[in-house]
C-alpha cells in the first residue's frame, strides 16, 4: 500500500486552496522508527512511551530507557520526536505495578495524576531523556492534562530533573521543549496564560472525544455511537483551534483520527494544521489532502451545521465524492 503512494512521499502536504498541512507519525517502538523515511512522515508527532513500560515484565532501567530513547533521536536525525510521558493507568495497566480497584479507570489514577503522585518514575524517566538526548533539542509532552496547575507542577518536575543532571555534569540538551496534549475538555476553557506558557498542544482526540460525549473508547456498545464529525465535537474542537491562534500557541491533532483521511480533512478544514498518525496513514491522508480544497470543505462544514446536521459527515462525503 505505501508503494500507492510513493510518487507523492516527499512532497508536501499541500491542499488545492494552498494550505500546508504538517503530517507526522505516531511511534512507540524502536522498530517503527524505519517507517520514518518510508512513510514520509515529517517527524514523530507522537512517540508513547509506556510501550517500553508495558513490553517488560519489571520496572526498566533508567541505562535501558536512556537507550532506546537515544536510537530514537538516532534515527530521527534531524526530524523532531515528541516524547510523551509516561502514560499508564486506566486501559494500560503495568503487569509489574499494583493493580488499583478503581470503579471508573479511565476516570482514574493515571498518567500525568500518577506522575505527579508519585514522581520517582517521571523523574527517572526524564533523566533518561534528557541523557539520550546528548545535547540535542529534546520535545516533551505531558498526557492527560486536565488542569493549568498540572502542567506546571509537571514542568517543575523536568525543571527537577535538568538541575540534577546538571549538578552531574551530564551534557543537557540544547533546549527543552514543553507542551502537553489537550485530552480533557476542561483543559481547553484553561486561561489564556496556560495557552501562553505551554510550548505546544496536542489533542488527543481518543480520550478527548470519550470526555467529550461521555462514552468509553472501551466499550464496544457505546465506543462508535458518536461521530467525530458530530457538529458539537467539530465546533468544539474550532475553540480549541481559536484559542490556540490568540496566543499563537502551536496546535496538532494525534489521536486516531488524524489518521482516517475524511476525518483528517475536516480537522485541517476547521483549522488543525498538525497531524500525527500511525505512518500507513500518512499517504492516503496527504493524497486526500492535496486532492481537497480545504477552506470550500469548511464551508461545506458550516453549511451542515447551520442546516441543523448532526452530523457533517454525510454532506462532507457528498462533498468530497464530487471534488475529492
Ligand atoms: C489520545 O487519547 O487520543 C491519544 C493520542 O492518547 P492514547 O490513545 O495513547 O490514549
Ligand atoms: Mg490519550
């Protein structure tokens, strides 16, 4: 399949109106790394790191973790990696962890809320990248973010571990990136100053429309009865992309939407010029996207909305089975 698409690999995600679209790809293991090139990806938008937690059957090292994040970098060379922080609990439980009897996981003790509680692992976590980055720029990105404060209190924990290593005197990287993703919606009503302060977000569109529409991305029952082309996801999302250009905060979109191409038109339609997907996406994404007149499609958007539309998704096909 990728082979479809190798005539258009390196060249940009440009649509007919004359947007450039960033496409990047999600990772977890070393060994997605060689769908870097391949794919045509511009980066890793999205490298989750609790896969090298849960492959293992202990607590990894910090050397390990310094390691495999450093072959990371390796292979990315000049290509930005955003490393998320250690992202566990509710569907990702560690073997080698107690198992916590929460009554609603996923409303639970996890990620950034466990970092927090119990920073040792985070802290080790970040000297591991802050090594295996050996000077270069080095992303970070918090899951799970609810609140301003979190942020902050999980920034102090990087700021933490810099001043140890420095007082080590191992090479630090040349700069320290620091956003977050966007997964909650109380985060997107945050104060500006957050919007100002955090380097960069990400919309984790899996936990974000679970919250959204208040049904679990578990639960076969519920976990396809609502449309991320529902109109009210759609215009909540453009606040979040209206929030974001006030303070020039940059924006992208990793969850798995970002991938299925319809969709990901409509997110660069309302705006999100980001988008980070698994790397098979990455050419049947950017072929539609090249193929779409972005800003028509917004109107198309709009359109249904005002006509009372549940959902965009039927007049968005129509659209695009005409122009696509
Ligand atoms: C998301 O929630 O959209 C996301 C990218 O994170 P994960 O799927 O790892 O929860
Ligand atoms: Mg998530």
């Amino acid at each position: 399949a990728q082979e479809r698409y190798a005539s258009i690999r390196k060249r940009p995600a440009v649509s007919v109106c004359g947007r450039r679209i960033h496409l990047y790809m999600n990772a977890g293991l070393l060994a997605d790394l060689p769908s870097l090139p391949s794919s045509g990806a511009e980066g890793v938008g999205l490298f989750r790191t609790e896969l090298q937690f849960l492959i293992r059957n202990q607590m990894p090292k910090r050397t390990e973790l310094a390691e495999v994040y450093k072959r990371v970098m390796d292979a990315a060379g000049d290509t930005p990696v955003i490393f998320r922080t250690l992202d566990i609990g509710s569907d990702k439980v560690l073997p080698y962890m107690k198992p916590n009897d929460e009554p609603n996981p996923a409303l639970g003790w996890r990620a950034i809320r466990v970092g927090l509680d119990k920073p040792g692992v985070m802290r080790m976590q970040m000297q591991a990248l802050l090594r295996a980055a050996e000077g270069r720029p080095l992303n970070v990105m918090f899951p799970f973010v609810a609140q301003y404060s979190e942020f902050t209190a999980a920034r102090t924990e990087v700021d933490k571990a810099l001043a140890i290593e420095r007082k080590l005197g191992h090479v630090v990287p040349e700069s320290v990136t620091i956003g977050t993703m966007l997964e909650t919606p109380s985060l997107a009503y945050a104060s500006s100053k957050f919007f100002e302060d955090v380097a960069f977000i990400s919309i984790g569109g899996n936990d974000l429309k679970q919250f959204f529409f208040a049904a679990d991305r578990e639960n076969e029952r519920v976990r396809r009865r609502y449309d991320t082309l529902n109109v009210s996801f759609l215009t909540f999302l453009e606040g979040i992309v209206q929030r974001c250009s006030e303070t020039g905060t940059p924006l992208s979109f990793c969850g798995e939407d970002a991938g299925r191409p319809i969709e990901a038109v409509c997110l660069a339609a309302i705006g999100i010029n980001r988008l980070s997907m698994r790397p098979a996406s990455i050419g049947p994404v950017k072929s539609l996207i090249m193929r779409t007149d972005l800003d028509a499609l917004y109107d198309v958007i709009c359109d249904a909305r005002e006509r009372g539309e549940q959902s965009a998704r039927e007049s968005v096909m129509e659209y695009l089975r005409w122009n696509g």
